[in-house]
C-alpha cells in the first residue's frame, strides 16, 4: 500500500493557521486534490477533520487523536489513536493507496514513512503558524512536476 502525503504549501513553508482555517484560496488545486484522492482513504489530525465541518464525500475520512474519548459515529469515518494504526487498518482493508492530508502534526510524523509526497508548492506566501516539514532532497526525489497557474505540482518519491 503507498503511503501519500498531499499538501499544499505556500513559498515560506506555511500550510494553514492553528486556528484551523486555510490561510488562501486554490480552486484549482482544490480540484487537484479532490480528483487525486477521490475513491481513496484519507487520513488527517483531528484539528483538520474539525476544520472541514464533515467528511470529505467519496473517500473514507480517518481521523488521528491522541483523546481516548473522541468518537464520532459516521459511516464514512474512522478514529484511530496513532497513524501505525490506520496505516494497519487501510492495509488490512486492501487499499492501495492512502493520502495524509495534514495538519502539521500529522505530516511531521507522516514523512518519516511516506513513499510518497504529491506538493502542490504555492506560488506565493501566506501568513500562518502551521508549517509543511522541510524536505530532505537526500531521502527524497522529483518524479514529475506540473505547472498551473498559482502553484507547481511537484511528485516526491522516496530513495530507498
């Protein structure tokens, strides 16, 4: 199963602000995101499924907290209390592909075992507090990129 992590990410690393909100509007990459994670399970922190208001329709919506308590009973989402666990879950369910959309907690411990990362890098910078990790060009390698309008579609693969 490839383990992928999707992002958006502004030219100073800023990917969204603590109080949950996206610091810009994308349509386009927007559009990008919902076509490459349709059909496929998703998995985000808890502050970002909050964010959202409710699942994202077409995809299974995992939701990582560490609140032994957290539940919320919904045909279309899953509460893990680790990603180990939703990775063991997704793989157990055949799933060829899972997509990590954020937040920043999330993606941190996400790029340590990720085999991929899709970046849609922002032609621009935006304020916030939540920042993308940096990435390692030495673990890490460009397969494609695509230009669009305000961002470039940059495809990470891992070096094994």
């Amino acid at each position: 199963m490839d383990k992928i992590i999707i992002a958006a990410v502004a030219k100073n690393g800023v990917i969204g602000r603590s109080t949950g909100e996206m610091p810009w509007y994308s349509k386009e990459d927007f559009q990008h995101f919902k076509k490459t994670t349709l059909g496929f399970p998703i998995i985000m922190g808890r502050k970002t499924f909050e964010s959202l208001k409710k699942p994202l329709k077409g995809r299974l919506n995992i939701v990582i907290t560490q609140d032994q308590n957290y539940k919320i009973k919904l045909k279309s989402l899953r509460v893990f209390n680790s990603l180990i666990k939703a990775y063991e879950f997704c793989e157990l369910k055949k799933n060829k592909k899972v997509f990590i959309i954020g937040g920043g907690q999330i993606f941190r411990k996400a790029i340590n075992n990720a085999d991929k990362m899709i970046i849609s890098h922002m032609n621009f910078e935006a304020e916030g507090n939540i920042f993308f990790p940096k990435i390692d060009l030495r673990k890490w390698e460009v397969v494609s990129r695509i230009g669009k309008k305000d961002f470039e579609i940059v495809t990470y693969s891992r070096i094994i």
